[in-house]
C-alpha cells in the first residue's frame, strides 16, 4: 500500500491540471452487479446493447491486476439559463428547441480524455516501476457515478445523476483505472459519501415522460435523453407530447435539483455554449442538409444523435410548439413549408415525424 502522501499527490496534480475534483476509491465495491442485472431484466436499458457488456458486472474482467480507480470531475455548468426558464423566456417568440448543456461546447470526451493521459504521464514520471492503467470518459464498462461515490466524492442521487455537495450535478467524470495499489482518499473510514436527497421528490415530480420510475431508479426508454440521442428509430408517439421543446438531451431533472441552485460555473472556452447552440432556432435546425450538420457539429456531442435524428427530433419539438404560436407568421408558415418537404422525404423516419408534426400545425390553425 502506497502512502497516503501519494494519493495527495495524485488529487493535487488533478487540480493542477485544472479538474474540479479528484478521490481515489479502491476497486472493491465497484461494481453493483445485482442492481445491474435487475435493470437490464426489466428492460430498462432499451437498445444500449453496451449495458449488456459483461465486464460491467466484473470490474476485473476490464483489467485484472485493478487495485484502485482515480475519479476526475470537470464542471461544466455555465451562467446561462436553466431549460425550464429558458422554456418560459422563449414562449411566444421564435420557434426554438433545446439542446442539453452538457453538449453546448466542445466533446468532453476529447477534454477529458485529453486531461486524463496527461494525469497518467505525471504518474507515469513519479511511480517508477512496471503499471498498469486505463482511462475511460464515459466509453467504458465501468459505472463512473459509482465510483464517484465509493471516492466519497458525492452521492448518486434520486434523479440517477452523481452529485456533489459544492459541485452539483453539472460535473462530467471520467477515471483512471490502475494497478496501483493506492490509499482510497475517503480513508481511514473508506466509506461513501452521504446520500443527501433527504426527503426531496422534485426531479421525480418534474420528469415529463416518467422516466424516473421510482427514486434512484431510470427507465431509459422513457428518458427524453435516451430517445433524442440513443434511439436509431421512431420515437413512441405516447413520449412525443411529453418531450416538449428537447432536441437533444434533457435537462429538467437537474434543472429543478436544489444542489444546482449555487452550483458554480466554469469560464474554461471550451465548454461555453457554441453559437447558435443555446436554444436554436427550429427553422435552422430543420433546414439543415446533412453535409452542414457535420460541418457545424464536427467536434460537439451533437454528432451522437446523427442529422436524421436531430432532424427527427426537431420535427418532434415543432409538432409540440405549433399550438403555442400565432397563427399566419411568416415563422410559422416557413417552418409549415419545410415540414410539408420533410414529410416527403425519402427516408421513413424522417418522413413519418414530419408528418406527425404537420398534422400538430393543422390542428392547431
Ligand atoms: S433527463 Fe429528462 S426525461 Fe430523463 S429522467 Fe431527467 S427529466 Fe426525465
Ligand atoms: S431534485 Fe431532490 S431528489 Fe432529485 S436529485 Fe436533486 S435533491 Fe435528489
């Protein structure tokens, strides 16, 4: 067992290279393979065949001399407005949709992965000796949340999201998995942080689709972050009214979470909303020709949800505002006009929202 000193070390050359936080957990306890297999029987991971991946279960299966995980957290919270008064800012006014913030800068796998190979080589240079370790930013078997915690730095929250105490929510994680043998940096009581939900019910009460089935428990077919970026095909017609303006992502349950209320924000470039992000225009959104969404997306987490299904999102989120805007604007009867295109577009997904959200407009003139 290494010093305690050395994983001070480690925490203190994370800040350095500019994370929010860093704790260090030992790999037992990383994983919770009974809840796991629960979720994944209920059929709640929908069509994240990822979630299936065995070594989720078995920590070390990924890598197996793994003697202790570090967790980095990046804050990405910025000093614009939360969705849901966003929501309320944009009634009226031109037709917009909403994309989360977590996707508004530059891809965070890219930050954080960048910031993490660096933490390795500062290791790399102080541990001398035959080591392994892996870095993951949300891409491998591991649950970050959880490890998060077993750090002791937050807890998973009723809305299924790691928060911080100082932080809040608004963190991205990414973490170094090693055989170094390290002091956890919750020791010498190596217990995880304090669920401080208490009694609060708002994220379960504010969720729109339901999604949060019971606290602490996500179905994701029924999570608007899931369907708008996850999903390949047609977005059940029961969700489509409950998605509201979402184009990519959803915020609301963060939104409403008492523990953003102070969160800090962050100045770091990279992470402030790109033009045109924060709240696009659904008229531009939906006269995007493909070869343009990957020119103005290249580098973004947008990419994830492909130009069909930004498209098919937009469509959706039109549909649900038509009834909300003047009737005869030459807004609203240009955005009619693109849709009638899209309604006969070639491809059926594209094609069938479109028409879905036609037919919002008709009802609604
Ligand atoms: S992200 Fe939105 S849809 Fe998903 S659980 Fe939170 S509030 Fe519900
Ligand atoms: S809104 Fe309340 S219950 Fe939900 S995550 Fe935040 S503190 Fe927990």
């Amino acid at each position: 067992m290494h010093a305690v000193g050395e994983t001070e070390w480690i925490i203190a050359k994370a800040s350095e290279l500019g994370f929010d936080l860093c704790g260090i957990a030992s790999v037992e306890g990383l994983t919770d393979a009974a809840h796991l297999e629960e979720w994944l029987a209920r059929g709640y991971a929908g069509r994240m065949q990822y979630m299936h991946d065995p070594r989720r279960a078995d920590i070390m299966q990924v890598l197996p001399d793994a003697r202790a995980i570090i967790v980095c957290a990046l804050n990405y919270n910025t000093s614009t407005p939360a969705s849901i008064e966003a929501a309320a800012q944009a009634a009226g006014q031109v037709l917009r949709g909403w994309i989360s913030r977590y996707a508004w800068g530059e891809d965070y796998h890219a930050i954080l992965g960048k910031k993490l190979e660096q933490l390795v080589a500062a290791m790399r240079a102080h541990f001398i000796g035959p080591w392994h370790a892996r870095t993951y930013v949300d891409t491998g078997p591991i649950s970050e949340r959880l490890a998060a915690q077993q750090a002791g730095l937050g807890w998973q929250a009723k809305n299924t999201c790691f928060i911080n105490e100082k932080l809040g929510s608004w963190l991205f994680l990414g973490v170094i998995l090693t055989s170094l043998d390290l002091t956890p940096s919750n020791a010498p009581f190596g217990v995880p942080a304090t669920d401080l939900c208490g009694n609060c019910q708002l994220c379960l009460e504010a969720c729109p689709t339901g999604a949060l089935v019971e606290p602490y428990l996500m179905d994701a077919r029924r999570c608007i972050s899931y369907l708008t970026i996850e999903l390949r095909e047609g977005i059940p017609e029961e969700l489509r009214t409950p998605m509201g303006w979402n184009v990519f992502g959803c915020d609301i349950c963060q939104d409403v979470c008492p523990w953003n209320r102070k969160a800090p924000v962050t100045l770091a470039p990279s992470l402030q909303p790109r033009q045109n992000l924060l709240a696009p225009e659904l008229g531009w959104l939906l006269s995007l020709k493909e070869g343009e969404f990957s020119q103005i997306f290249a580098g973004s987490p947008v990419r994830r949800a492909k130009w069909r299904g930004l498209i098919r999102n937009a469509c959706i989120a039109a549909g649900n505002l038509a009834g909300k805007y003047a009737i005869d604007t030459p807004e609203r009867l240009q955005l009619q006009k693109r849709l009638s295109e899209l309604a006969v577009s070639s491809d059926p997904l594209i094609a069938e929202h479109a028409a879905w959200a036609l037919s919002r407009f008709e009802a609604s003139g």
